[in-house]
C-alpha cells in the first residue's frame, strides 16, 4: 500500500509568512506538496472554526503561519492568534483529536528556510499520526 | 515629413521630459517621472521596450525570473496616461536651453501601420526571409518582418527593410497578402518628430564588447565558446533552445563548463574598467546550469570575486557549497579547441604556493566580456553636448547633484553612467526623477 | 451562477516544466461555473493579458481567475486587465502556482500537477463567491518625515524641499551630517565633505519648508500612506508631526572590532574612521598596513561591505599625499574596486607604489608589538610565502553594521530588517528603495553599505518615491475593509475589544444596537471577523463564506480523491 | 416573603421567576401589586436566559429575579460584554439543593446574597471528565463521536443557554457546519464549545434540555478546565476582562522562535 499522503490547510498573512513563502520559492527550497495555501490578510482574522469546520471535515493537519511576534503589520493582530489557537488545540484534545494536527507558527519575510523547515517537519508530524480518524468517522 | 509634439510645455499643457532608452533604467525613470505628473516621451532605438534585462534568463542574487518581474513595468508603460512611447526612433537632434529644449526623434520607418496591427504574427509565419536574430544573440534566426521577442512593448511587427525582398528587390509582398488587418506599408518614410521638452534623461545602457578582438579567450576560434549573454538566452524558456543547455559543436549537453571573467575588461590593452556584475552574473549562471544539467560542474575563472552587494557573499558561498562551483582566482592564457570542432583547451596559471601552467578541457566555455557604452550613445552624448569620462560613459561630475551630466537639463542613469547592476539602475532612475522634479521647480 | 475564466500560466518553463499545465487547464473546465479555461506561455506578457481580455469578452466572464505566481508582484497587472476587459478587478483571484508550486516541488512533477489543480479550484470556488467593490479615495497630507539626518536623509531632505515640499529632518544627534562630518574627503573623486554638506545645508537653510529637528528621536508612528503621525521626542518635548510619507535614512555604524588583531589593546591599531580623524589634523604616518575583511566575510557575518577597499584605496592615496615617503600596504582578501572610478583609484594606488598583498580566511594575519613599532606577519597567497611588515599604523578596515536602535525603527514603521539588521526593502531587484508598507522609503547605508554617489542617488530615488503621493494629492484605500451584517450582529462588543485600530463601535440603527466599522480607520487586518461569534464581521473579499468554500473545496478534491 | 423582598427591601418593579400555572411550572414575569403565584425554587432552570429574552421590552423597569450562583456569573458575562445594565437587575439570591448541585456535579454552588435556601458544599469533579481524559484519545474520540451521533440538532442547548446572546445562530448556517442533516458531526459542537469557552458557567441547562442526553456539560467544564490552565480564567469573574480570547490581556508578549 502506498504511503499516506496528507492533506494539510495553511493560512498565511500577506506581509509575512506568505511573503516567506514566496521566498522559500524564489530561492527554490524544496518541500513536500501535501500544504494549501490560504492568503489572509493577518493571522488575527482566521476563524478558529476554519481549522475546527477543517478538521472535522477530515482534512490531516492546518498550519497557522503569521508574522513574529511584535512583527505584526497590523501591531497586535498575532498577539491575539496566539491566544485563540491553544484553546482550539485544548479542545481537539479534550475530544480526542492530537492537538499537533493543528500548528501555530511564525515566518517572517526573510525566512524562506523557516518556512521550508516548518512546512517539512508539519507534514512529517502529520504523517507519524496517520491519517485525520474522523474521516473514517460517519456521522 | 515633420510633425510636432507641442512647444515646450506652456502654462497650460504638462512639462514634457524626453527619456532616451527602453531598458529597466528608462523604463522605471519614465514611470516615475510620469507618476509625479510630467509628460514623458519614451524613446527606443529597438521595436519594444525591455532592453537587455529582458534578455536574462534570471536574476541575481534571489533568481528571480527576469521577464516575470520586468514584463509588469512594460506593460504600465504601455499604459501609463503620462507615458509616449517612440520605439524603433532614434533621437536626431537637439536644439536649445533647459527648460526649453527641442528634441528631434525619427520614427524609423517599420512599414507597418501601427494602429491597425494587431501582432497576430500570421506575417512572420508566412515571411520567407530568414536573418540573424538579435534578441537571441545570433543563436537563431527571425524573419524579415518580425517580432523581437514574445513579450515585446508594444506588440506590434516591424519590417526589417535591409533584408525585405519587397522593399530591396520589389518580390515577395507575402506579408502584405496575408495581413487581415492591412497593416502592411511598404512606401512607409522615416517621420521625424519635434518634441518640445524641459529636460532629457539618457538611459542608453550597455552593449558587450567585440570579444573577436581577443582570439586568444576563444571567440570565433573554438564553436563551443558563447559569450554569457548568449548563455542566459540558452538557460531561458523561450530562447533559442527551450532552455535546454547545450554546445553549438555536436549539439551534447555539456558537463563541464567554464567561465572566463574579465575578458577584455580591466585589461590596460582594451577596457581599464570593472563591469560591475559579471562576478555575480557568472556565479548566478553557474547556479543556473545545475537547474538544468544536474551534473554539470562550473568552474569560473576570476581575478577579484567582487560580490560586494546585498546578498551576494552568501549567493557566492551557496554556489560552492550546493552547486559544486569552483572558483580559480587565475586569467586563463590561451583558449584552443579541445578535438576537432568540440570542446576547448583552457591553458592558466594555478598561482598559490606550486603555481604551475595546467591545460584543463572543458565541454563548453563562457566568456564575461567588458560592458561598454552603447552603440550609438556617444554620438548622442556630443548631441546633448554632455561630456564622456576616459572609459567613455557619460560623466556626471557633480556629488551634489550625482544624476547630472555636465549639460544642464541633462540628466544620466543606469550603465549609460557607469557600470552597475539592476537595483543600483532602478535606484539611480527613480533618483533622475526627483531631480527632473527639482530642475522643473526651480524653473518653474 | 458565476460566469468564470481560469487563465493557467506557464511562465516559460518555470511552471510548465514542472506543472503538467494542460492537464491543469482540462481539469479548471470541469470545475462548477468555469465556461472557458485556457493557458499562455506568459500570461503577464501583452499577448497573454489580450488573450485574457478578449476572453472575458467573448464569453462576457464575471469572473477571472489566473494561475501563476505570486499575487504580491502581480495581482495589480490583472486586476487592470479586468477592469479594462469591463469587469470590477475586485471580480478577479489569483491563483500562486509558481512559489508556491513548481519551484518548490521540482522533482515530482505529478503531486505538483495535482496540488496545482486543487489550488486552482480552490481559486475558483473563492472566485464564484467574490462580490464587486467600490475603492475609497483618501487625502494625502503634503508633509515629508525624513529619519536621519546622514548624508542620506540630507540629500532626501534638500530634494523634498527643492520639490517645494514640507520636510521634517529628524537627527538624534545634536549636529546634522553623521558619518559626512567624520570624513573629510569623499572617494573618488577627492571631494571634500565640507563643502558637500554647506551645500545641501543651504537648500535647507534657506527654505521655510524645511524643518530641522535636533536631539531627537522617533518614538511613535500611527497611520498609513498619506495619513501618517510621526510622534518625535525634541530633547524632551513631544512633537505630533501629521505626514504623508516617511523616509528612513538612519544610516549604519563603523564594526569595533574589539579584540581582533590587538585592536583595543595594541597601541596603533586603528580603525579607518580614527585614520579619518589622524589625516583630517594632518597627520599622516610613515607605514602604514590596512587590513581588509577585519569582522566581514568570515561565517557569523558573510557579507562584503562593499566599501571598506575603496575606502582604504582612497586613505591610501591621501597617505601619500601628505607623506609622499610613506610606506603603505593593503593586505586584502579581494580588492572591490568595482566600476569605473574605484577601478581607477586601484590603479593609482598601485601606480603610486602601495603594496597589495593578498591573505586567505585560513591563513589569518598576526600583529604584534615589536621593539617600538606593529609587526604584521602575513601568508601572501599570491607569492605563496610568508612576509612580515613593520607599521607605524595598522587600520583595520572593518564593515559598516546596523545601527543598534534600528530595531525600534522597524518595530515601530513594522518594517522588516534582514537577517544583519539592515532593513530589508520591498524586493531587492527593482524596489530598492520601498518598504512593502506604502508610504514609508528607505534610503542609505541603513538599506546596505553604499559609497556617497550611491547613498545620494538612493536618497533621490526615495525622495522622488515619497514625492508622487503627495503631489498627486491622493491615495486610493484598496476595498479590504470590514463590516457588519446587521441581521446577525448581536452587539456583543468582541470585534470593538479586538480591532487594533479602534475603528469598530456599537452604535443604534434603527433601534438596534449594532457594530459599526469606520472605513478610514479599517486597515483591514480581519481580527474583528475572527472575534465575532455570530459570523457578523466579514472582510471584504476575505468573506468566511469564500473562505469557507475554499476549504470545502480542498476537501472535495484532496479527500474525495482518496476514496 | 418573596413579594416584600422583592418589591419593598430590593424595590424592584418586575419579579421574573419559575411559579406554578396551567398546572405546569414556568418563568413568569409578575408587576408590582399583581397577584403572586406559587414560587418555585426547587426547579433548575435558567431564569437569565428569559431575562436576555425580556430584557429590550421593560424599559427603564427594575427586575428581580431569583438568582443562582451559575445566574450571578451569567449576568455578569453579559455585562461585561454591555448587553445588560447591572443596576437594573436586582438579584435574589437563590442557594442550591445538595441534589441540585450533586446534579450539576457543581464546584461554585453559593451566591454572594443567599436569601433563599441553605448554602451546600460544592459538589466534587466531574468523574466523567476525568475517566474521559484518562482515557487513551482513541477511546476518548469514540465516546465523544458516539454522543454526537445521538444529536439530531434541535438547538435546545443554545435555546437554553444563557450566554448564548445571538439572534440566528452560526451553527445553522453551513459556512462552518458543513456536514448536510443530521446529526451534525464534530464541528457543530467544538464550534458551539469554542463560542462557549471564555463565557461558559457551567449551569448545565445545555445538559439537562439535551433530548439526547449527551454529557455537555462535561464537555463545558473540560473547556473549563483548560481556559483555567491557559490564562487563569473563570467565568463570571468580574475583575476579568472578557472576551478573553478578543483581548490582549495574559497573552504571551514574547515569542521564543524570533531571531534566535
């Protein structure tokens, strides 16, 4: 049987991580195909239920990528992702969902490897646990 | 026949300024000056605007494909409200003082009426003519009638009178069967037009050196030698190749490659100067080949791996260590043909402690001739009456104002100055506009 | 339903070699309300923008979505390629196949194609969902603000000025001129700085436009392009200065390279500005050895500082001048005399009889005090030998680095730095001299070490960019903004407590209670759509609906391809 | 006593609380002067949830209500985000039966004022909760997803929950809850727990009007639990700013990765 690829979901902020991307690409750092990009203004503005309406659909992992903290071009925006994010991950756990489907990192700019090094070693993690259970789940 | 382009600029219409070359220098000083509101005439001697970047493959250090960042800044020229484009014109003559200078520009005749060609290309496939093609660095051949290259500003054909049968022996006329659009004009003149301007920025740019002067690095003497221009049209999608690499001789993919740096520049024999960019441009290309040649091995030859800019030591440092380049700090003697037609004989010294004479062969090898001013661009510097430097380019003496020449109203960016790469042309362009801006105040 | 274009660029063989584009462009036809979908060699070319043009004609598309690369570099381009083909740009999604795709999965072509198409319909049910929007035009307050006042922020200033423009010079210090005052002379061409700074003074001096602001220092900024407010400290009063673009020219400082070759401890090891300072008095001494690469080029900090060699070139010469019997050797790594006029100033030296001697990272130079004068032992990588020189003076030429309040600065514009601490511009080919953020310029050593000529043209060219805003008198607000859906609002106050710009408040319509978002103050960061409970915020053209589909999309092509 | 405690000592103009009528037991609104119906206490329910209800259409009046400990911290989450006017809703302290709190398995049992009923001890943890989390996540995810089949999404919870302030709710909507019909799947509910998690006060009405019977409650107080050990956050706790997740308040300012 062929090893199992997952799909994983990404939300990107325009000004820095998706700008880390797009560096990562320019400078032609290689990484496993299995992440979608989502562009988002600023991290603050992805909807927790996003990753929960994802997860539950049966998508393997989401990665949350903003600017580093105190980065931010919106001041604050990533302040409040790093607060809503961990209660999100609570809350898979609780339901007996692994928390580390669900990734909250930071890429600025200039860090096209950052990106590549988060992007690999997500899918890695995401591979050990084996494919999303709920999409075996009918309900 | 003459026509005019407005006196310069009265109260009522917008300050004209005159930009003489289409290349990333002219085309960002023309956007910008148009930004800040002035009326810009750019002219091109060549059918579109592009100039030599639009020739690179890609860009150092971020390799960044060239067209892919060039092509959105012709394109708003094209459309820029403030922007004239001449293109395929030449500047004939000036007249007067700043801030009321008379430029003379002449349309070349391209036999093609602009307006009603629409660049289907239906002429070009029909065109028996086969010539030279300049933009490919004579890798392949175009048509008589023809378009310079896919992405061309504007995107419209020129006849090429010098080897149209039409216009040279009165035969053919295939062209003009097969335009829908009757775009075809063979009785078309040369149109000179009189443009009233405050100030004119000179942008012409760089050619390479004639590099048949120097037998001695290879060129004309071995096949399986290309100048680095010529290598960049090789590496791109759409030059002569598809973008694969390969020798002129028997047509093999090369595996070991060399570069020759300083061909016929800092030589007190030919050119005194440093290019500037061809350190990087080589390491840049050295990278590139493995993209297309996974086991290729470069080898640059080189006297000072000047790699001063931002970025470049670590682009350098990358290309030993991922790409397998290696730097030889020596100016090869003597460059001969391998065997037969293939491949050369690349004769230096080692240097260091045991320096000793080796003979390497390489598959294919790649010179980095002197850049020099562009042709043509010192007959215009005596028609602006601008003074040139010993090397040639056009001086700008002044610190204070350092995009002047010495012509008041005159003004200089890009390689037409001295040697410099792309973001110090960009710079030095937007720099000219905010002194036409200045110059256009005080003269109110 | 959406009448919708998909345009998939090849980009030469960037995306083709890689994505198998026709396979991309069969599958975009099958996607829901796609009615045409097709390829182009560039699609940024004018061929491929007329081909998209004449295609929104023909089949009169209400929508465009285009695959290529990065939206940040070319969104624009197509965006006023719709509105010309007659549709609002708002109507058009762009679609990263190229960063994000090819060049990043290069060797496996087919999970490349495959993630290609699920990105493209992704695009496309985003596409389908996107609704037409209006842009809000805002004043341009016609008043420059210049950080730094280095020959970098003078030369900007004397220009905006010379432009009949409102400029602000902030210097820290209590002097206009920084490094400029330091140096007496300017390579190459030997101008002395002096003059060179009376005379962009005196465009200064003169002008009731320019105001000049000592001792003082940048400590807050709020606004964006046009609607700045610089909050500046002046020697202890606080100063709001309303402005319509910042420059920043606050330059970088001379490496100490303490410890390095005695440096500190050995008494006559110098660094180029003390040399500066000795030759300003007239002092000029008998053997003098510069060493070059001191602290630059080694791992920890790679970079050249592209201006140490010529530096020493033109103390070298001026050495000379003074002392015609001096003795002065250059021991370098390689000479970066690039260009015309440095390449010149090699030769002279040369001519003139400084010697060059060329070490090697993995032979390093020693120096050491021998009976009464330096000792520097040098392995000549040229001659392969050993060669020991007596000084007088031993000038450790070492790079220029960041300065250490730069970090506030670029906290405070959110602007980033590189990884040295230079600022870091909005793309290094051809936005030298722009920060990603509109509005705010960068100009100068603070940008990456560059000789006067190029410090002064990088000035105009920022001086020229800071200019067009504010003589065109406007700039236009790109419709990102949020609002409130007034049917589902419940008035809870989470998007007033999450916006960072105070621009959302809870105000009655129609006698009910219900968010309210200030479009001026809106920057468009969306932290009140993630806060709202009841799916109320939305964001224009990043409504949770588009984005919601975007996710259902992935689902049905990525899992549904799976079973 | 109630009428006197209401009307004269308290001096409220409106007394909301669950009285027997039509031989059934409901809230009931009663004016000052009206003739009282049978009050009763022993009857859980979550009178603030009327009050949400009631609250735009009593203008200036004063309104009492009887008030458990879980309808002070209610209140106050509604305060705290402006939805209603702390000094027109006058409480009457209201104690829980040992039962009742054995019920809600409830820690925080006793109002500020008890004028009703005896103050009880506080109930112990919820032994569900903790067999669930000493559960492998395998075991915990097929517990959770057999509860969730059970749902058939009548919306009971939101309906009873009083600090569910929205008109429509988002959870009827399929922008987040994609799955079609019924039951809802997983997003339905982590969704509704997420909404829940910086305003939840465990009163376990969700539970009770549950016609499913699945363990809400449970699942409201493990959100609990982890709003406590991220940012020491309980709810109905004035001095806490809310909402916690929209504000800056104990979010971490440094970030460890940066330039390191």
């Amino acid at each position: 049987m062929t090893e199992f690829e997952p799909t994983i979901l990404a939300f990107c902020c325009n000004w820095c991580s998706y700008a880390g991307a797009d560096l990562a690409g320019v400078s032609r750092l290689q990484m496993p195909p299995n992440v979608h990009i989502v562009r988002v203004m600023c991290s603050a503005s992805v909807k927790p239920e996003y990753a929960i309406k994802a997860i539950s659909q049966g998508i393997d992992g989401v990665l949350v990528l903003g600017c580093h903290i105190g980065d931010c071009h919106y001041m604050t925006g990533n302040h409040r992702t790093a607060k809503r994010f961990p209660v999100v991950q609570k809350l898979l756990e609780d339901v007996g969902i692994d928390k580390t489907r669900l990734r909250l990192d930071w890429v600025s700019a200039a860090e096209g490897e950052k990106f590549q090094k988060v992007v690999t070693e997500f899918v890695e993690d995401v591979k050990r646990l084996g494919p999303n259970p709920l999409k075996e789940v009918r309900f | 026949m003459h026509k005019d382009v407005g006196q310069s600029g009265g109260l009522a219409m917008k300050q004209k300024v005159v930009v003489i070359g289409g290349g990333i220098a002219g085309i960002q000083a023309s956007l910008d000056i148009a930004d800040l509101g002035y009326e810009v005439h750019l002219v091109e001697r060549s059918p579109s605007i592009g100039g030599r970047m639009a020739q690179l493959d890609k860009t150092f250090p971020t390799n960044d494909c060239s067209m892919c960042i060039l092509s959105p800044k012709m394109i708003m020229c094209a459309g820029h409200e403030n922007i004239h484009l001449h293109t395929y014109s030449e500047v004939t003559g000036v007249t007067g003082k700043f801030p009321k200078l008379k430029v003379t520009v002449k349309h070349k005749a391209r036999y093609i009426n602009i307006a009603r060609c629409t660049g289907c290309g239906d002429c070009v496939a029909k065109c028996p003519v086969k010539v030279m093609n300049e933009f490919e660095e004579g890798l392949s051949k175009r048509k008589a009638i023809y378009l310079p290259f896919p992405q061309a500003v504007p995107r419209k054909v020129t006849i090429d009178a010098e080897h149209c049968r039409m216009i040279t022996e009165k035969k053919c006329g295939v062209c003009k069967k097969v335009c829908q659009a009757g775009a075809i004009d063979y009785e078309q003149k040369d149109e000179f037009v009189k443009i009233g301007a405050a100030a004119v920025v000179i942008a012409t740019g760089f050619d390479l050196s004639d590099t048949s002067k120097l037998p001695q690095h290879g060129m004309g003497v071995c096949k399986d030698v290309v100048t680095s221009l010529q290598l960049e049209r090789i590496l791109s999608a759409s030059g002569p190749t598809g973008g694969h690499l390969v020798r002129a001789s028997d047509g093999m993919e090369p595996k070991k490659l060399a570069f020759v740096q300083c061909v016929g520049s800092r030589d007190a024999k030919a050119f005194r100067y440093c290019s500037s960019v061809c350190c990087m441009y080589a390491t840049k290309e050295a990278i590139l080949v493995r993209e297309h040649v996974p086991d290729i091995n470069s080898t640059i030859f080189y006297m000072d791996m000047r790699a001063t800019g931002k970025g470049f030591q670590e682009f350098v440092l990358r290309a030993q260590a991922n790409y397998g380049v290696r730097y030889i700090r020596s100016r090869p003697a003597i460059v001969q043909p391998a065997h037969g037609e293939s491949g050369v004989l690349v004769t230096y010294e080692t240097g260091g402690a045991a320096s000793e004479q080796l003979t390497e062969e390489f598959d294919m090898l790649v010179v980095c001739p002197a850049l020099v001013p562009s042709k043509g661009s010192v007959e215009l510097a005596e028609l602006m009456g601008a003074r040139l430097g010993e090397d040639r380019f056009i001086m700008t003496p002044s610190l204070r104002n350092p995009v002047d020449s010495t012509k008041k109203g005159v003004l200089v960016c890009g390689f037409a100055g001295e040697p410099m790469d792309i973001p110090d042309s960009v710079a030095q362009a937007s720099g000219v506009a905010a002194r036409v801006a200045e110059l256009l105040q005080e003269a109110g | 339903m959406a009448r919708t274009g998909v345009f998939i660029c090849h980009c030469g063989h960037n995306i083709a070699s890689i994505v198998a584009v026709e396979e991309v462009v069969k599958f975009a036809r099958t996607l829901p309300g796609v009615v045409v979908a097709d390829h182009n060699l560039y699609s940024c070319s004018e061929e491929g923008l007329s081909a998209i043009k004449t295609s929104i004609k023909q089949n009169n598309l209400d929508r465009v979505v285009v695959a290529a690369c990065t939206p940040r570099t070319h969104e624009p381009l197509f965006r006023k390629i719709c509105e010309e083909a007659g549709i609002n740009k708002y109507l058009f999604e762009f679609v990263n196949i190229r960063e994000h795709c090819s060049w990043i999965h290069a060797k496996e072509p087919g999970p490349a194609t495959e993630k290609a198409k699920r990105l493209v319909a992704m695009g496309v049910s985003k596409a389908a969902l996107l609704e037409p929007q209006a842009e809000t035009e805002s004043s341009v307050t016609p008043t420059a603000v210049v950080i730094g006042g280095g020959l970098a922020g003078l030369t900007a200033a004397a220009s905006l000025v010379a432009q009949d423009i409102d400029t602000h010079l902030v210097e820290q210090e209590g002097e206009i001129g920084g490094h400029l005052s330091r140096v007496s002379v300017l390579a190459p061409e030997f101008d002395e700085s002096r003059k060179l700074l009376d005379s962009l003074m005196s465009g200064l001096a003169g002008s009731e436009k320019a105001h000049i602001h000592l001792r003082s220092k940048l400590k807050d900024v709020h606004g964006f392009v046009g609607n700045f407010e610089v909050t500046i400290d002046e020697h202890g009063k606080e100063l709001k200065i309303p402005a319509g673009a910042i420059l920043v020219a606050t330059g970088a400082q001379e490496f100490q390279p303490v410890g390095e070759y005695g440096f500190g401890e050995l008494q006559g090891t110098i660094t180029q500005l003390d040399l500066e300072k000795m030759l300003s008095e007239g002092k000029a001494p008998n053997r003098t050895v510069f060493i070059q690469c001191v602290g630059s080029r080694q791992p920890g900090r790679e970079y050249c500082s592209r201006i140490c060699c010529n530096t020493s070139l033109k103390n070298a010469l001026r050495i000379l001048d003074l002392n015609p019997k001096a003795a002065v050797t250059i021991i370098h790594r390689d000479i970066m005399s690039y260009g015309t006029a440095w390449e010149e100033l090699y030769r002279r030296a040369s001519e003139r009889g400084v010697r060059f001697l060329r070490y090697a990272l993995a032979n390093p130079t020693k120096v050491t005090r021998k009976d009464g004068s330096l000792l520097v032992e040098v392995y000549d990588e040229t001659l392969a030998e050993r060669i020991n020189v007596e000084a007088d003076v031993v000038v450790l030429a070492t790079p220029m680095v960041s300065r250490e309040n730069s970090g506030d600065v670029s906290k405070m514009l959110k602007v980033p730095r590189d990884k040295y601490g230079f600022f870091l511009e909005a793309h290094v080919k051809l936005r030298p001299v722009e920060f990603a953020t509109d509005g705010v310029f960068i100009c100068g050593s603070a940008r990456w070490p560059s000789s006067a000529k190029e410090v002064m043209c990088q000035a105009l060219a920022a001086a020229a960019k800071a200019a067009i805003p504010i003589k065109r008198g406007k700039v236009i607000i790109e419709a990102i903004t949020a609002w409130a859906d007034p049917d589902k609002c419940a008035a809870c106050g989470n998007c007033v407590t999450a916006c960072p710009y105070e621009a959302v408040e809870i105000a009655t319509q129609d006698g009910k209670q219900i968010a309210k978002v200030n479009d001026a103050q809106c920057k468009g960061c969306g932290a009140c759509v993630a806060a709202c409970p009841n799916d109320a915020m939305q964001q224009r053209g990043f409504t949770t609906r588009q984005l919601g589909a975007m996710i259902d999309s992935l689902v049905k092509n990525a899992l549904e391809a799976e079973q | 006593m109630l009428p006197e405690l209401a009307f004269d000592k308290l001096g409220a103009d409106l007394l909301l609380a669950m009285c027997e009528g039509h031989g059934n037991v409901g809230p009931i609104v009663i004016s000052k002067g009206e003739k009282m119906a049978k009050v009763r206490t022993d009857v859980p329910y979550q009178l603030v949830t009327i009050l949400t209800n009631i609250y735009p259409f009593i203008g200036q009046k004063k309104l009492a209500l009887l008030c458990r400990r879980c309808d002070e911290k209610a209140l106050a989450e509604l305060e705290k985000r402006g939805l209603v006017d702390e000094k027109r809703v006058l409480r009457i302290g209201l104690a829980c039966s040992a039962d009742q709190i054995k019920a809600c398995r409830c820690s925080d049992p006793v109002p500020s004022v008890v004028h009703i009923g005896a103050p009880g001890k506080p109930a112990g943890e919820d032994e569900l909760m903790n067999k669930l989390l000493a559960m492998p996540s395998e075991e915990r995810l097929k517990f959770w997803t057999a509860q969730f089949r059970k749902c058939n999404k009548c919306f009971a919870c939101t309906l009873n929950c009083p600090v569910c302030f929205c008109d429509d709710c988002v959870l009827e909507e399929r922008t987040f809850v994609a799955e079609k019909g019924i039951p809802p799947g997983m997003s339905f509910h982590l969704i509704r727990t997420f909404h829940l998690s910086d305003k939840c006060v465990e009163c376990g009405e969700c539970e009770r009007s549950c016609p499913a019977g699945i363990p809400l409650l449970t699942l409201r107080k493990m959100a609990a639990k982890d709003m406590k050990a991220l940012y020491g956050f309980v709810s109905g706790d004035k001095k806490k700013v809310s909402p916690l997740l929209t504000t800056l308040e104990g979010e971490p300012m440094e970030d460890e990765c940066h330039e390191c």
